[in-house]
C-alpha cells in the first residue's frame, strides 16, 4: 500500500475516520439490541427460554438448522 | 462526521441487512430446503416419539426461515455497519466501498466460515438432543473466539505496518490469524453424533446450502453497503467522477 509521501502536517487525502466518541453509544445499544435478535433465532427455546413452550424454536426452526446454529 | 453520520450508516446497514435477507431467503428456500425435508424423511422414519406440530411444515418453510433469515442479516449488517465505521480509514487507506468489503469478508471468515469448520451446520436428526446445551456453548464460544482473533490480528498488522510495511505486515497477520485459529479448532472437543445410515449426500447437500447462504448474505452486504455508505461519506465524489483525473486532451467518452 502506498505509504503517503506527503509532509506529515495534515495529509489533505487523509482517510476519513468517524470519531470512536459518536460510535460507542450506538454500538453499546444496537450491539446489545442485535445481540437479542441473534439469540431468539439461534438458541431461544433450546438451552433456555424467555418464553415458555417450544413456539419460538418451532418458528424458526429451518432457518436455525440452515443458518449454522446447532440444534437438534 | 459525528453521530448523525453513524446513525444513518447504521440505519443503512440494517436496511442492506433486510434487502440482503430476500436474497438470501430465496437462495434458502430455492435450495436449502429440499435437503431439510430430506433429512426430515429420515427423521420421521427413525424417530419413536414425536411431540405434537406447534408450527406446520409450511410455515415452517416460508415465513418461518424468512423470520429467522430477516432478524439473522439484519442483525449481522447492523453489527456490521458499526464496525465498519470504527475499521473506515483505520485499517489502512481504503474508501467506504473498499473498507465495506473488507468488513464483509472478514464478517464472513470470522462469524462463520471458522466456526463452520469446527461445528458444521447440520440438518435436522443428526445431532443428539441430549448434547444441545454443550453445542450451543460451543459453537457461541467457536465464534466469540474466532471474532476476537481476527481483531486481534488487525490491530497486530497496523502495529507491524510501520516497521514491516503494509504487505509485511498483512501477511504476518493473516498467518497468525491462521495460526491462531487453527490451535482453536485443534483444542476445542469435537461434536460427531451422525447417526447410523444417515445419507451422506444430504449432509454435503445441506452445508453446501448453508455456506451459500452466508457466502450471498455478506458478499451482497459488502457490496449493496459498499455503494450506500460511500454515498453517505463522499457525496461528491460519488456523483460525479474527479475533474483531475481527466487528461485535458483527452475526448470525450462514448457512452
């Protein structure tokens, strides 16, 4: 990759960074958010459950197997 | 660029995420399926008890896998959106098309083509019910690891990039990404619960299926995300191509 020769004051084709400041909170709460939605399509009802019943597990049972998430 | 910026890629990223689940929603049922039922036959004929249907089949095969496809790629592209805006411009001089990509690929190595290799996708009846729990730790765990070791390896290659350069660099991160995973996969138990009789093909079938799924969900992400957020992020150069990279004399392009 080419190094930049350019003097090292500000680089005008510096890559574009997004501040770590503006991205943690939308990482702490979708991340979790996304999190959530991973675990009701690849182990609710399996190893435990938020619901009672196997209603969750029955409804996305195909995609779980094809999806790579062990199941029965 | 601040938070608003974040937002709306993350926004975009769910989008593609959604867009990217019809695509591979189709590809699931156009040929996933046919294999499940086949491991579904064998099931039923080896199976001694068999609790009642909560969900029919049909459901089952279509609104069923387009819930769990929907909510798995969209949950993926929006994690994917957020890393990507932490990796643009710090993994090296790459544009959001580029960077998107890499996101993308390494999306696809880390959360599924590694963890695949240890504990393979498996249709119905060819795993114990009894082992669930160990299983599903495991494969959790098979992920976390193998996430974090390709994290790992990106921050060991920008570290070198400056003594090594970035090709050095790169290459000595990838073998220890190798390395690295490899040990994994070697000390980590096995799972072989394959039952006796169970056709083979159906298992090839049902994992070719299943890389399929995830080679289309992150190379259609790093591509459709690619495009959106370079839109988002350069505007300009987006819309109309660079006047300096037009030789003065140069005639006009045939359209």
């Amino acid at each position: 990759m080419a190094q930049s020769a350019a003097p090292p004051a500000v680089a005008p084709d510096a890559p574009l960074t997004l501040p770590v400041r503006a991205i943690l909170p939308w990482a702490a709460f979708f991340g979790i958010l996304m999190l959530i939605l991973l675990y009701f399509v690849g182990a609710e009802g399996g190893t435990a459950a938020v619901f009672s019943g196997e209603g969750v597990h029955e409804w996305v049972h195909d995609g779980r197997h094809l999806l790579g998430f062990p199941c029965h | 660029m601040n938070s608003a910026t974040v937002r709306t890629l993350l926004v975009r990223g769910m989008l593609t995420g959604i867009a990217t689940g019809v695509l591979v929603f189709g590809f699931a049922y156009l040929v996933g399926e046919s294999p499940l039922r086949s491991a579904l036959v064998f099931e039923a004929a080896h199976e001694t008890e068999h609790g009642p249907e909560l969900v029919s089949r049909t459901l089952q095969e279509t609104a069923g896998l387009a819930t769990g496809v929907l909510f798995f790629t969209t949950a993926f592209a929006g994690i994917a959106a957020l890393a990507f805006c932490f990796a643009l411009g710090r993994i090296g001089r790459f544009g959001p098309r580029a960077t998107a990509g890499l996101v993308a690929l390494g999306g696809f190595v880390t959360v599924f083509l590694v963890p695949f290799l240890k504990y393979p996708a498996s249709p119905p009846a060819v795993s114990s019910p009894d082992t669930l729990n160990q299983r599903t730790a495991l494969y959790w765990l098979m992920i976390a690891l193998s996430v974090l070791i390709g994290i790992a390896a990106v921050v060991l290659g920008q570290r070198l990039a400056p003594r090594l350069g970035n090709w050095n660099a790169t290459i000595t991160a990838s073998v220890a990404f190798v390395v690295a995973v490899g040990l994994a996969l070697a000390f980590l138990p096995a799972v072989n619960e394959m039952p006796e009789g169970f056709p083979a093909n159906v298992v090839w079938d049902f994992r070719v299926a299943a890389a399929g799924m995830q080679l289309l969900l992150w190379a259609s992400f790093g591509l459709i995300f690619g495009h959106l957020a370079e839109r988002v992020l350069e505007p300009r150069t987006a819309n109309a191509p660079t006047q300096q990279a037009v030789p003065p004399q140069a005639a006009p392009a045939p359209h």
